[in-house]
C-alpha cells in the first residue's frame, strides 16, 4: 500500500474492460475506487458516497462526461473530475476543463500516468478543503465588531454602516482623530459580501513617502537601493477583499495618479516592473483633514476625491455624543471594576480632544493604578482632573476640588502624626503606600509640608 493517502476515486468507463483493468491496478495501489458503467450508475453513487476524484470518458451513451459533469455541479458535488478521452475530442475536454475540470489525459496512457493524475487532483480537492475550513475558522475566531452609541449622531453612523457595507463602493470616513475611523471600516468590512476576504491596512502618514508606493504596488528586487527581493504589494495581499487607506490626505501627490488608475480599472504596476496586474479590491478611505479645501489648495487631485468620495461617512467627535461617554466607560471596564461617582462625572465631562482614543487610554490607565478594581478620581489623568468646567457642571467640580483641600490637609495632618513616616501614614490612612505616593504627586505635597 502506498504511503501516501488513499484516493477516494470513481472511475465512469464504459469500456468494460479498460474499467475493470483500472479499478483492479488502483486497488492494488492502495486506493478506495469504484467503477460505473455509465453516467446513471454514476450518479448513483455519488448520491451515496462522496469521492475526491473522479475519472469521466469523455464519449459515453446516454448520459456524456459533460453532461455528467454539469449535473453533478449543479447538485454541489465537489469531486475533481479528470476526462478520458481520444485525439478528435481534445477541444471538447479542454471545453470541459472550462466547466471545472482540473485535467484531461489523451488515450493511449499507462496506467501509472492516470494515477499521477489522480494524485494531483486529490491534492487540489484537499488543497481547497484546507482553505475552506480556513475560512470558516476566520469566520469563527474574527470577533464581531461592535460600535457602542446611542447618541442621535452615532445612530446614523450605525444605519449608513448597515446601508453601505453590502455594497461595493468606495467610502471616505472623515472625522477628528480618535473618532475610530479604522473601526468603521472593519464595520463596513464585516457587512460585504468580502467578509471572508482580507480586510488590509495602510496608513500613510505612518510611512515616509518613498515607502508608500512600494508598500501600496509593491516593487521588483533590485528597483531600488535595500529592494533584496521581490514583494507584492497591499493591492495584490487585499485582492478580492478589502484595502484601507487611513490618513489618505498625506498620500504623496506623486502617487495620486497611480492610485486613481487602480480605483479606475485595477490596474498598476510595481515599483521597477513593466508588466501590468489586475486586481480585484474595494477601497476605503479615511482622513481627518478637511480633503475639499486640500484640493482647492491643490494638494489633492479632485479626480481622486470624488473617485473615493462615492459615499461619505462623518463620524462626530465624543464631545457631540451626548450619552455614550457612560456607556463606553461601562463598556470598557467591563463587570468586574467599580468607578466612584465623582470620577465618572469628570469623565463624562471631559471635553476629550483625542476623543475615543484618548477615554480607552485613560481607562487603563485608571485600571492600572486603581486598587482593589475600584477607580477613583485620584487615578484619572491630570488634564481630566484640571479641565476647565463646561457649562452646567460647574459646582460638581468646584466640589470635588473643595474635597481635595479637605483630603490634601488631611494627608499633611497624618504625615505630620506619624513624622513623616509614608509606610506608617498609608496604614493610618486606610490606603496601599503606593496610592499614598500618587496622592503625594498630585496634591503636590513635599517633605517641607509636613517636617
């Protein structure tokens, strides 16, 4: 028996002895084979039984190898199929192959030719199972994006997300940074038909321009200096899926043209090659900068801003999001930390000029320093503590500073009890030493204050 896997194999002849001769020499070699004398005996056992690979004569009566191999795709029947057939029917099988055939073999051939046939036929069925369960465990392990709001202004983000994504548009998301740009286009991502497809990543303000183009297109070994070797670009890693370009109004003026050419007709070229390629790639787009006036400016090729511009998606800064601070806290946090009033009322109203950003930063660093998963004000981030009051909250925070002096005057009064002691003023205060040292800093209070 041979080492290599078995092949489950059908054998459709209706040369009773050629069909006989075949399916005893693959028994003998160790595969699980079958033979049928017809295209209805055939049909028969495919009904039954599933095979990886499956041997059709080209010219049969009744039921023809095409025609077999028309219904049995149209039942969904995955086997890869290899046509016998004789020198006036060449054209027919390489007809065959067009309908999904992976190969034909041309009457007379030894026997042991079929079965390397068959072989690589069975490492493509396996080949395209393995990427079949590949999928669907990407399917399974990609976690779902979620976007948390309910603010009247993250509402309409949510509905444009759920009208656009089933499309295959381009789509500018415009919006200050920290909006979570790049998370609406996993949204968007997530909602089309290229799901299963790759979602890529570029942004271009994080490069140096020179790097753009070749992480963009790719580019030959040898097109330039450190080019050591060929690379393919974002366009052919996200072909059939999905390419994001954040930050596209730093998008080098040089490379405007070849990214609208793409847009166009996917079509381009690397870095150092002549040779044209074609992709398959849905684009979006992101920017903070305001792209109408950078093309005024002539900064931005206004072909290519309404090439991109097909749907425009504003996301609103945190500041406009009336009600979904709170639920990003409690989103965040999760059910296992507590946060004190006082400072969920400094972070709800923050003004958050790095917007959702900045609040996930915050929250870490709060969790980070929080004892025993309580967070309290004393955790919060200095420009949250010191922000100027927006209207309306103006005497919860004149209170909570009025509680500092109140707790600052206590610390100094218990320092001074315990002569300057840290280790030993903590404990009388209830508090890790280290929340002490924190409490120290912020209060700004030194040795000469307590000595």
């Amino acid at each position: 028996m041979s080492k290599l896997r078995p092949i489950d194999l059908l054998i459709v002849e209706d040369d009773d002895g050629f069909r006989e001769m075949a399916v005893e020499w693959m028994h003998r070699k160790g595969h699980h084979v079958e033979g049928a004398a017809n295209g209805q005996e055939a049909l028969k056992h495919c009904e039954r039984k599933h095979f990886q690979v499956a041997i059709f004569d080209m010219n049969m009566p009744g039921i023809s190898g095409l025609e077999l191999l028309q219904r049995l795709k149209a039942d969904g029947v995955d086997s890869e199929v290899i046509f016998l057939t004789g020198q006036a029917t060449v054209e027919n099988a390489v007809e065959a192959m067009k309908m999904g055939a992976c190969d034909y073999l041309t009457k007379p051939f030894p026997l042991s030719e079929l079965e390397h046939r068959c072989r690589m036929a069975q490492e493509r069925w396996l080949l395209q199972k393995e990427n079949q369960q590949l999928r669907a465990v990407i399917r399974r392990s990609r976690p779902d994006v979620k976007m948390i709001g309910k603010s009247r202004a993250m509402l309409e983000v949510l509905r444009l997300v759920e009208r656009v994504g089933p499309t295959d548009k381009a789509v500018l998301i415009q919006g200050e940074s920290g909006t979570g740009k790049e998370l609406v286009a996993r949204a968007i991502h997530q909602a089309s038909e290229r799901c299963d497809k790759p979602l890529v990543t570029i942004n271009c303000a994080a490069l140096p321009e020179q790097l753009v183009e070749s992480e963009l297109f790719g580019h030959e070994k040898g097109s330039f200096t450190g080019a050591t070797d060929t690379k393919n670009g974002l366009f052919e890693v996200a072909d059939g899926g999905t390419l994001f370009i954040d930050e596209i109004g730093e998008l080098p003026t040089s490379l405007q043209p070849k990214l609208l050419r793409v847009l166009e007709d996917g079509s381009f070229r690397r870095v150092g090659s002549h040779q044209e390629r074609r992709v398959d790639v849905r684009i979006l787009a992101a920017t903070n900068r305001d792209l109408g006036e950078e093309v005024v400016e002539g900064r931005f090729r206004e072909d290519l801003y309404y090439r991109i511009n097909v749907m425009s998606l504003v996301l609103p800064p945190l500041r406009e999001r009336e009600g979904d601070i709170d639920l990003l806290i409690d989103h965040y946090l999760g059910t296992d930390w507590e946060i004190e009033p006082d400072a969920r009322t400094l972070l709800v109203n923050y003004h958050w000029p790095g917007n959702v950003r900045q609040l996930i930063n915050a929250l870490e660093r709060a969790t980070i320093l929080a004892d025993e998963h309580h967070i309290t004000v004393d955790d919060l981030p200095h420009e949250v503590m010191d922000t100027a009051p927006r209207d309306g909250v103006a005497l919860v925070t004149a209170g909570v500073k009025r509680l500092d002096l109140i707790e600052r005057a206590h610390i100094i009064d218990v320092l001074q009890q315990e002569k300057g002691n840290k280790a030993q003023a903590a404990r009388s205060l209830g508090i890790h030493r280290r929340k002490l040292y924190r409490l120290l800093e912020r209060f700004e209070i030194d040795e000469s204050s307590y000595r």
